[in-house]
C-alpha cells in the first residue's frame, strides 16, 4: 500500500466475499466455548460491497436484500471493525461505512465477517497504514472466527476455532459453478453449534472422515478443476449440515431439489441455512437456479 496519497483518499471501495466450508469438521467444544474446527474455506463470485469514506463521525448504512436485518449501529462487526483498528493505529475512527448486501444475511457464507474484514482492509488503505496480512488476520481474529478468511479469499485451511489460516495453493485453473438457495429466514451460528452438541451427545458415533482426509480430497479435486471430483469430496463432509436440518428440517427437501435438476452436488453452507449447489457448468447453474425459483427457493 502507497501511504503517500493515502491522506488525500475520498474513499476506499472493497469487495468483500461471502464464503463456503467445503469441509467442515467440528472437534471438541473447548474451555472459551468455541469448537476447535478444521474447514475448507472457498471464496465465491457473490459479494457485498463495502465503501468506506470520511466522516464527521463513524457510521454505518446497510442496504440491499436482508438489510433490515443487519444491526446499523455501534454492534454492527464492520462498525466494530473500524474502532478495532483505529485504536491499533491511533487514528480517529471517524468513516462512513456504507454496505451493499448481496451475500444472504444470517445464511452461513460469512457475509457479516466478510464486511467487518473490508473494513479492516480499507480502514487500513483509507489511512495509510500499511499493516501486513498477519496484523489484519490478528485483528480479525478479535472480531469473529470467520472475518480473517476474506482477508485471503481463494481457497484456504482454517484451524484454531477457524481463525488460523493457511492458503491452499491450488492451481487456480479450475472454474466451479456454484448456485445458493436463500432461505427467507437466518440461522444463528451458535444455535447450530448448541444443536450439533445436543446431537453427538445422544447418538454413538458416527465414523466420519477424519478431517485431513476430507481436506486432501477436497484440495486435490480444487486442484484439478474437476467439478465432479469436487462434487465427490465435499459430500458429508459438513459436520453442521445435521445439526441446521435438524433446527429447519425444510432444508432436506432443498438439497433434494439439487441433484434432480442437475446439481453435481448440494450441500449446506457452514452453519446454514443457505444450501450451496455445485454444477458442471454455467449453463446447468442457470437451468438449476431456474428450477430452485420455480419452486419458490
Ligand atoms: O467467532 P464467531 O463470533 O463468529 O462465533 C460465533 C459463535 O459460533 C460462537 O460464539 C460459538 O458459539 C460458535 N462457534 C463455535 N466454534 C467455532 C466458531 C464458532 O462454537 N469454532
């Protein structure tokens, strides 16, 4: 970053992208109340905007489908991202935060935590500061155990309670087509974690793949670019997928939906509710994403 001409910014646009787990296993709930986690995350093409521009004050305006539903004021993540940094820095928190919504809210793509990470991010561009990728990955890590991923973007392992990131290194020749079915109502991350407790706790186990299985599958099939070898790893490789159709059992009849118009694979997106379609094609992404609104999803 140039901190010359940082002082004379009017303002600071940041893309900020909503997220799949393409694994997604949950170990054992620890002391600080989180579940130690190893997950694939995935960038995807469907993104908020994030503008970040001087102010007289910090505030914060969310438009867009789901808006009403995100907190405007000083609880807002990205809000609380801006006095985060600004107190690291030293600097006045003073910026308008202006979000536009098109990642589902409350739908378990991260859309909230990819907003609080573009605030970081243009915070950081908006004042000259020049902080390294680690130092905004230590202050996202305050801020939610899924805000350091877009910091990334692309593909990357997630450790720790999902805030220690390594990057995949996959070849990036691969194109997937992805399609997501919006539930109408969210699901809070915590619920789904208290119900995936509730569940192992009353039933034995249930021999899953151990998690670096599902990681080395799902890379090598990022690696080749080949959907349907992605489609084969990524299925029940979501620990919380039982524990969201368990709280909205609707989903089932979702992901069913999939694969009879032509999705590769259908699973839920982290904690739900938003179910995520892969297909072999853009074509077959917009025949499905046809289907899935011709039946109201
Ligand atoms: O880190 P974040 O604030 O996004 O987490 C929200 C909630 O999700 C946590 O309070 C916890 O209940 C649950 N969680 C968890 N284990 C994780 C991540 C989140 O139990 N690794």
């Amino acid at each position: 970053m140039n901190r010359a001409g940082a002082g004379r910014r009017a303002g600071v646009t940041v893309r900020a992208p909503g997220k799949v787990n393409l694994t997604l296993s949950v170990g054992p709930l620890r002391p600080d109340g989180y579940h130690e986690l190893s997950t694939v995350f995935l960038a995807v093409g469907l993104h908020d905007v994030v503008r970040i521009a001087p102010a007289a004050r910090l505030t914060v305006t969310v438009r867009g489908p789901g808006a009403a539903g995100v907190p405007d004021g000083d609880d807002n993540l990205a809000a609380r991202a801006v006095r985060l940094i600004a107190r690291a820095a030293g600097a006045d928190p003073a910026v308008a935060v202006r979000i536009d919504k098109r990642v589902p809210v409350a739908g378990g793509m991260a859309g909230g935590s990819a907003d609080a990470a573009a605030a970081l991010v243009g915070c950081d561009a908006l004042w000259g500061l020049g902080l390294s990728r680690e130092e905004l990955r230590l202050l996202a890590a305050e801020l939610g155990s899924d805000v350091g991923f877009p910091l990334y973007g692309g593909a990357a392992l997630g450790t720790g309670r999902g805030e220690l990131l390594t990057p995949l290194g996959t070849s990036g020749s691969g194109v997937f087509h992805w399609v997501f079915a919006v539930s109408p109502q969210g699901l809070a991350t915590p619920a789904v974690f208290r119900e995936y407790d509730r569940l192992v706790r009353t039933r034995p186990a249930h021999g899953e793949r151990p998690a670096a299985e599902r990681v080395t599958a799902v890379a090598d099939a990022l690696d080749s670019g080949d959907a349907a070898l992605l489609a084969a790893a990524v299925k029940d490789a979501n620990d919380l997928q039982e524990a969201a159709l368990s709280l909205r059992p609707e989903l089932a009849d979702t992901l069913r939906l999939g694969p009879e118009h032509g999705a590769l694979a259908g699973l839920v997106s982290g904690s739900g509710p938003t179910c995520a379609f892969l297909t072999e094609s853009a074509p077959a992404a917009a025949a499905l994403a046809g289907a899935l609104s011709a039946t109201g999803r």
